[in-house]
C-alpha cells in the first residue's frame, strides 16, 4: 500500500499537481518563498518515487527465493515500480552531471568571446561589467563562481536613459550575487528526472519567472519602479543565451504589473509557504516512516 501512495504521490507532484499551484497569484508577492515551495514539490516528487521503489525492492530482496512462486501480478507491481524508480534515478545522475557539465562550458565560452568582442564602459562602471557593439538590444549577465560578467550592447545603451540603465545593471548584478543560476540549473536537473511523458513544465517556468521577480525587487530597491519597469518594456523580447540571465527574459507583462504594486514584507504569507513547502517534502518521509513504525502496516 505504501508504494502504491508513494508511487501516485510522485506522480501527482510531477505532472497534474504543478497546474493546481501555477494558479496562486499570491506566490508572486513572496518570491523567494515561491521559489522554495516549487523545489520542494520537485524534491518531494523524487523522494516520493525512489521511496516506492526502496518500499518494492526491500522485501522483494528477501524473497528473492520464492520469486518462482510469487503471483504474476505481484510480480508486475515489483517490475513497473522498480523500473520506475531506476529510470528516474539514472535520468537524475545523468541530468545533474550533463546541466553541471554543458552549462559551464558554454557559459565560459561565451564569457571568453564577450572578453574578446567588449569595448570599454565609458561612464558605465561595474565590476565585470561589458558593452558589445551591437545595435540589437541586448542585457544579460553570465554568472560563474569568478569572473562573473554583466553584458549590454550598443543598442541597449542608445535605447536606455541613465536610471533605466542603472536599473538594468542593478537586476543582472542581483543574478550574479545571488547565484540564481545554481538556483535554476539545479532545479532544472531534479525537473529532468521525470520523463517528459509524466512531468509538466510549469515549474520550470514559474522559477525562472520568479527568480527574476527577486532581481527585479533588488533593482526596484535602488532606482525605484519606474526606471525599471521602462527598461523592461523597452527590452521586451530582446534576445538571451539559453545559459544566460537576461532583464527581458519571462513574464514582463506579470513583472511590469507587480511592479505597480507597493513593496510590503508578507511575512506571514511567506511563513505559511515554507511551511508548505516543508510539509510537501516531509509527506513522502511520513509515508516511508510508517511501515517502520507499524510494521504490521507495511505494504
């Protein structure tokens, strides 16, 4: 029994439950917090399918003898859990090295060519900071643990006035600090885990949203709304890396909205989100604690 609610819980949080949560316009007001329960769903998803798969494989282990003699659906119940649980493992393994991997050579790459292809700042000055000679707008900025780098081009500069411009390098920095990178590559491996026949791509998609609502609200702090919400209409579809972190990159309708609102804390919205997020990845655990503590209950 156990497996089977493990096995319907995974599947639950990787693919229909998503579009249930991707209907709370509330999480926009507390980013972070949103951030959080989005990779809890994904947590609790793969806790949810490797645990059916350990709740399958131990007592199988110990019946390894009389598989002879064991009930052909039983059997069939081992064989699809197990292999579940060993598709998603691996898919995970693979996922994890391969983002971790290919990401970081091409973000270096195109940090080199940057390097290579930038001219002076003039009066821009910030750390890392690079202007291209393209009149195409462009911002994005290429993180990395050192030599992080913030990218503009000609174009952006023509297009932007000093505090639109100011505000643009303000939200890109907050990518660099706070490393959202890491934030969405290793959400995007744990995301891959699933096969594509059973995820759902929200979650995907509401990070990536709101990690840029966190850099709006650190660009918001120093220039207020308006410089920055000029930028990002002005940016609106301007072109970025997949490996990059760009100003325009989602929701700039969403973003330009919330940015008419006034800044409040929502501390006791943001508390009651983590502490669903803690809950969603505590469920799965409970579940695999339960045969332990009642043994006559295991399933």
């Amino acid at each position: 029994m156990a497996a089977i609610l493990l096995g319907v819980l995974g599947l639950v949080l990787a693919g229909p439950g998503p579009l249930w949560v991707d209907r709370w316009r509330f999480l926009f007001r507390v980013p972070r917090a949103a951030v959080v329960l989005w990779q809890a769903g994904a947590v609790a998803a793969l806790v949810s399918v490797v645990g059916a798969g350990l709740v399958v494989a131990v007592p199988a282990l110990g019946r390894w003898q009389e598989v002879d003699t064991l009930p052909v659906g039983e059997l069939g119940r081992y064989a699809v859990v197990l292999l579940f649980t060993a598709v998603v493992v691996l898919r995970l393994i693979w996922s994890l090295v391969a983002v971790a991997r290919n990401t970081g050579v091409r973000r270096r790459r195109h940090r080199d060519a940057v390097d290579l292809l930038a001219r002076p700042t003039g009066a821009l000055t910030s750390p890392g900071l690079r202007v291209l000679a393209e009149q195409l707008p462009v911002a994005y900025c290429l993180p990395a643990l050192r030599g992080s780098r913030v990218v503009l081009s000609e174009g952006t500069l023509a297009l932007l006035g000093p505090q639109e411009l100011r505000a643009v390098v303000e939200h890109e920095s907050a990518h660099v600090r706070a490393r959202h990178d890491l934030v969405l590559d290793t959400f995007h491996a744990l995301h891959r885990a699933f096969p594509i026949a059973v995820r759902s791509e929200i979650p995907a998609l509401q990070c990536r949203l709101l990690v840029e609502m966190l850099a709006d609200d650190a660009a918001r702090r120093v220039t207020g709304p308006l410089p920055l919400a000029r930028a990002l209409v002005t940016l609106a579809g301007a072109p970025n890396p997949d490996w990059a972190l760009g100003v325009a990159g989602a929701g700039v309708v969403d973003r330009v909205s919330r940015l008419a609102d006034e800044p409040r804390p929502h501390r006791s919205l943001a508390a009651a989100v983590y502490l669903l997020a803690g809950g969603l990845v505590a469920l799965p655990l409970l579940v695999l604690a339960v045969p332990v503590l009642a043994p006559g209950h295991a399933g």
